[in-house]
C-alpha cells in the first residue's frame, strides 16, 4: 500500500513537472490525446482482465458521455459540474443494468452484441439532428469556470496535460487498490472457473455486471476529457472503429499489467505521428507490429518490461538459517 502511494504521488509530481517545463504545445496537445486515450484503453482493458471479455462497443460510452455533457450544457438546467457528474453516474447506472443481461452471452457473441449496441447509438446520433446535431456533430458550452478554474487556464496545453496524467494515474491507483481486494479476487476467480466458483457459493453475475459497469465508467471519464479538449463531440466518436483502436492499444500494451493498456495508448499515437509523415499506410505497419507483439510477447510490452525488469533484478543472497 506505501509502495502503491508513493509511486502515484511521484508519478504525479513527474506529469505536473513534464506539462510545466515543455513548451511544445505540439507535443503536449499530441500527448494529451494519447492520455484521454489511454483512459478509454485502460477500461477496455479492465474488461478483458477481470471478466475475460472483449468488446467492440466501448466507444459507445466514449461517445455518449460527451453527448450528455453537451445536451445538459445545452439545456442549462445544471451547472457544467453537475453535469458531468450526472452523465458518469447515468452511464455507469446504464451500463450495470445493461451488464445484468449482456454479460450472460459467452465469447464472440457477447463482442457481436457490444457492436451491434454501438452501432445503434452510432446510427442514432448521426439521424437526431434537433438533439444531436447529426452528422455535423456538437459544439459544447462549456462555461468560463471549471471546478474554480478559469476556462481559458485549464485548456492551455500544460494544463490540460496535467489535468489528463493526473486523471489516468489517479484512475490507475484506485484501480490497483479496488482490484488487490476482495472484488479482484472474486472476478477473477469468476472469469477463470465460472461453474466453479458457483460452487463455492459466489454469484457470479453480479461481480461480473460491476466489473462491466467499472468498466464503462472509466471510457465515459476518457470522453468527457475528451470533450473538455476540443470543446466538440460528434458521431464519430461512437463508431466501432474507436472501440477497435481502444482495443488494439489494449492488447498491444498488455491488458494483463494494469497500466499495460495505457502504454499501448503512448505507443500508438507515437508511433502514428513518427510514421505517418513517412508512410501512407502506417496502419499497415502497426498492424505488423500488432502480429509480432501477439506472437512473440502475448502479455504485450507492458508484460515484456516486467519480465525484463524481473530478470535484471539482483538476486537475493540468502541469509542465514534461524535457531
């Protein structure tokens, strides 16, 4: 637990320095996209680690979180607070609900139902012209205040920087300490022998819902990030396509190490602007690279630098038998 605090804490004082001392607005509006990313991986990848499920309908809640936020914006029935507060308990209250019914289907048919879900919410958004703007998307009103903050202050590059590292560390520590409990224990006792573990008393569907529902709070967090940084929501961000690089970041980071999915999020967008200015297909190549990580390192590079990191450590020298 000491362990766990201080590395966030220093993990921390890193992210503000960084935002603080770069003065690329380039690379930190680059890195800042990567990050809101990483949140979106980061619940996709508790997905595929506690429950052993993939999805193709996460940026379902990606999307939908920042529609929220804009609709209530537009309505002015709260403040921006309250809103956002309200959208993330709304699609995690959702998600739970939904959870109840979707987790019961096994393998590839629960991803098809998660696509199909997507894509419904996808189509909705696109034709809903009067709530949504359609396909010309939404601009949000966010108002000259955030939580105290001057507007104009917490969308400078560093700031919103910070604002993104910190959001991800703090989303990565409360997930280390919620899964190192009892709830990690019983999903993932669940996900390995389901039948099993009802034998042994646990029901199962109920933890595997909450993970569900855990998971789709943090992609709802990741789009209401995202909606603050460009001030626009649109279709787009509910297309299938998002849930699909969400998911790639997630196996080429490894979803097995819990900030596995993150690195997989820096990865890809680094990896996309250094090749992008030289390739046309770039995807092509992170494709490759896609094949080579799931063949020879199957934990991904997250899971490779632990093992790294395992070996190069010093061997202990054994002490001294006791009396």
């Amino acid at each position: 637990m000491r362990s766990l605090c201080l590395a966030a804490l220093c993990a921390l004082v890193v992210g503000a320095l960084f935002g603080w001392f770069v003065r690329s607005g380039t690379l930190l509006s680059l890195l800042t996209q990567a990050l809101i990313y990483a949140v979106l991986a980061v619940g996709v990848g508790v997905l595929l680690r506690q429950n052993g499920m993939v999805s193709f309908g996460h940026a379902l809640f990606f999307g939908v979180s920042g529609y929220g936020v804009g609709i209530l914006m537009q309505a002015k029935l709260m403040p921006a607070e309250f809103a956002i507060a309200l959208t993330l308990a709304g699609v995690s209250l959702a998600a739970f609900l939904a959870g109840l019914v979707i987790v019961r289907v096994p393998g590839v048919a629960f991803g098809m139902l998660t696509l199909a879900l997507g894509q419904m919410f996808y189509l909705t958004a696109s034709r809903s012209r009067g709530l949504t703007g359609g396909a010309d998307g939404m601009n949000i009103d966010w108002p000259a205040q955030l939580f105290g903050i001057p507007l104009s202050q917490l969308l400078r590059p560093g700031a919103m920087f910070v604002l993104c590292w910190s959001v991800l560390v703090v989303v990565l520590f409360l997930l280390a300490l919620l899964l190192r409990g009892r709830f990690g224990s019983v999903t993932e006792a669940v996900r390995d022998n389901e039948e099993r573990a009802r034998f042994i008393g646990i029901l199962t569907l109920m933890p595997r819902a909450l993970v569900f529902a855990l998971s789709a709070f943090v992609s709802a967090l990741a789009g209401v990030l995202s909606a603050l940084n460009t001030g626009f929501v649109s279709p787009e961000t509910l297309h299938w396509s998002v849930s699909g690089v969400a998911l790639m970041m997630a196996v080429v980071g490894g979803y097995k190490v819990l900030w596995g999915p993150a690195l997989g999020a820096v990865v890809y967008f680094l990896a996309k602007d250094a090749l992008g200015d030289h390739a046309t297909h770039w995807m092509a190549i992170f494709g490759v690279a896609l094949i080579t990580v799931i063949v020879f390192s199957p934990a991904g590079i997250a899971g490779a630098l632990t093992q790294l990191m395992r070996l190069a450590r010093p061997a202990g020298r054994p002490g001294r038998a006791g009396p």
